[in-house]
C-alpha cells in the first residue's frame, strides 16, 4: 500500500515467513497480515501452506521464470493503493534474501514478518543447540564455492556440529557428500538429511557421509543435511 511522507507517495510491502511447512508454525503477526491483506504473492507451494487465512487476498502465484513479472503486477497494485503481503518459505534471516532483494527494489518500505524456519525444526529433531553449531546455506546462487570450502574447513575442524542447507536440484545430499569425500573430509563421519520437515510426509535418513554418497534416490528439493561433531576421542 501507499502512505504519504513529506508529500510524497512511500510504497509499503510486508514480507511473511510462513514456516517450514504446516501451517501450525505460521506465527500470529504473519497470520494477521496475511488476513488483511488485498493481495498474496508468494511462489504456488507457499501459497498452499498460507490458503486458509487469505479469503479476501487476491493471490499471485509465481514460479522461477515469472517471479519478476509477477512482482511489477502486485508491487503495482501496491502502489494503487491496494496492501500487499509477499509469503517465503522459512524464516526470511535464513534463505530468503534474494526474494527479499527483488521487493526491496521495487518499493520504499518493506516491514519483515520472520517465521520458523527449517534450521531450528532440525535443531529440535537433532536434539543439538545452535551454540554448538555452524550453519551454512549454498542457497546463494554466486556463492556456493565458498560456502562448500567453510563446510570442507568446518567438517575438517571437528569442533561442532554443521548445519547445511543444499541447493535445491544442482548441489543436493548425495553429491554434495561426494564431493566430500574427493576434499579428503572423512566417510565415516556421522550425518543426517530431514527432508520435508514439519509436513506429512516428512522423512529422516541417518548414516555416513559415504553412505549418503552412495544413494542414487533423488532427495527432496526441501532437505537440510545435519553433520554431527566427533564423539570426543
């Protein structure tokens, strides 16, 4: 929507993370907004989680190869006048800054909603603490090389746990283990990939990093691999 500044027109978006996937993480204040607002952009799998609590949203669905387009269309209608919330997967402080790099370019406000992301369901699963942990994410598109060699400098430390979320399609478990194992990090180090966490189909796969190098089985596009700390010698 549009507010007045001085005489001029500041354009506002809200962004929500919507969780990791059942809705139940879905905190109030996002809820609310999402119950406001004109309009509900956010790619078609997020827009399933947040469906029930947009009745009066226009929604507007986008994939990778229209997300621009379908931004001017909704960030247009923000400029009408018209409140608009755009949903991502998450919480945006972990995988979201491209999405968030595309609505700040095109509005002078944007007012952060951050959800529950798949980092701390993992955390809980795992049963580790976040204080023993390193995250990493290859989710950046331009950098992901130096993100697998903090994780190659990590796993060779040993000192904590690793928290890793892969790349959906091109850096994903099994050849991300792979590569590993070529960068000398040890096969029998002990691991774990959630996949789909929170949803009803969630599932767990625990074993080694060579084990996990030698699965042929496709993950899913919503994984996070989990490298634990050595047991103290």
């Amino acid at each position: 929507m549009t507010s007045a500044k001085d005489g001029a027109q500041v354009t506002r978006v809200t962004i929500v993370g919507v969780g990791p996937g059942d809705s139940g993480f879905l905190t109030l204040k996002g809820k609310q907004a999402i119950e406001e607002a004109d309009l509900v952009a956010g790619f078609e799998t997020v827009l399933n989680v947040i469906r029930p609590f947009a009745k009066k949203a226009e929604l507007c669905s986008m994939a990778y190869r229209n997300q621009e387009e379908v931004l001017d269309y909704a960030v247009g209608k923000a400029k009408e006048g018209k409140s608009l919330v755009v949903c991502a997967w998450g919480d945006l402080n972990v995988s979201a800054k491209e999405l968030l790099d595309r609505v700040r370019r095109r509005v002078d406000h944007v007012e952060l909603v951050p959800g529950i992301s798949s980092v701390q369901i993992a955390l809980s699963r795992s049963g580790i603490s976040l204080e023993d942990t390193v995250f990493i994410t290859l989710h950046r598109r331009d950098g992901a090389g130096s993100a697998l060699e903090e994780l190659v400098h990590y796993l060779m430390d040993g000192g904590r746990n690793v928290i890793l979320l892969p790349r959906p399609y091109d850096l994903m478990p099994a050849g991300i283990a792979e590569g590993l194992i070529k960068e000398g990090v040890p096969g029998d180090r002990g691991m774990t990939v959630y996949q789909r966490l929170t949803h009803d189909d969630e599932q767990s796969w625990s074993g080694s990093i060579s084990e996990c190098a030698a699965i042929t089985t496709e993950f899913s596009d919503l994984s996070i691999m989990v490298f634990d700390r050595p047991a103290s010698t």
